[in-house]
C-alpha cells in the first residue's frame, strides 16, 4: 500500500493529535525526510496563525532526522526553524553535520534566521465564556492568474496583519 503525501488541507485543518500521528507514520513507512521538514515548516506557520497549540509536534522524529539522516539541502535551508528543538550542545552538533563552517551556516541560513521569529505563535488558547471563531481569509492569484481563496479556522484575532 502507497503512503500519499500530506495535503495542505490536512496540514491546515487537522486536530493536533490526528496530524502528529499522520507525519509520523508518513515517515515511518516513507522515510521522507524532506518532506517531513517541510511539514513541520508548514504546521509551525499554522501554529503562528491559530490560538491552538502546534508547538513541537513530532520532536523526536525532528530530532531523529537532524542528528542521524543523511543531510539535505531541504535540512540546511530549513534547519534554523527547528533550532528550539534540540539544548545548545545539540544544536552545535547538527550545525556542524549540515555545515562545513560557522560562516557557511551563517551565510545559508541569513533569510531563515531574520523570519524565524515570525513563526512563534504569540497568543494561546484561552477558554474564555463567550468564545469567538476568527477566520483568516487570503485571496490570491497563481501564476496562470487563476484565483484562490485559503481559510484558516480559530485564528489568533491578537496577530496584525503584517
């Protein structure tokens, strides 16, 4: 049985639970580490968006990848996000796996370290007695002009526009 990769609509609109175990399981059967990468990148953009908690989501399979798999290019233009997984001697040892030098990881990772603050969620879910769903709305063209539109349910209304 194919394992299908991850949808955008899965990755935007699943229970924190439901989506740990769906990646995990999409590594497990696939080894996909480039694309589990780029999941977490997505489910940490979500987590900057929502009042829900999607911090850390399968940390040990993030761990497991950037201290033992082989390294990627995916790894290394990423790998800034996912600094906060791993204690400062940790992190030291994956630097140096993706890179040959301190000035190389400075130097590849520059547009990754300026927004990487962008993607901590700065409110939390807060049970409060009259609850309020806010909806982010995005509409855009494709290249080929076509338009879209993309929802993203329970959003942070305490987040600017920026």
């Amino acid at each position: 049985m194919e394992i299908k990769q991850l949808t955008r609509r899965q990755l935007f609109t699943m229970r924190r639970e439901n989506l740990e175990k769906k990646v995990i399981t999409y590594y497990n059967e696939t080894r996909d580490i480039d694309s589990v990468i780029e999941y977490g990148v997505a489910i940490m953009i979500r987590h900057a968006l929502v009042l829900g908690d999607f911090r850390f989501l399968f940390q040990d399979v993030v761990r497991e990848i950037f201290l033992y798999a082989e390294p990627s290019e995916t790894m290394r233009r990423f790998c800034p996000y996912y600094k906060n997984y791993f204690e400062a001697s940790e992190w030291n040892v994956v630097t140096k796996r993706l890179f040959t030098s301190e000035k190389k990881y400075l130097k590849a990772t520059k547009k990754a370290r300026l927004f990487e603050s962008h993607l901590r969620n700065r409110g939390n879910l807060v049970v409060k007695e009259k609850y309020e769903s806010h909806s982010l709305v995005s509409i855009f063209e494709d290249t080929n002009g076509k338009r879209h539109t993309w929802r993203l349910r329970d959003a942070d209304p305490s987040n600017t526009i920026e």
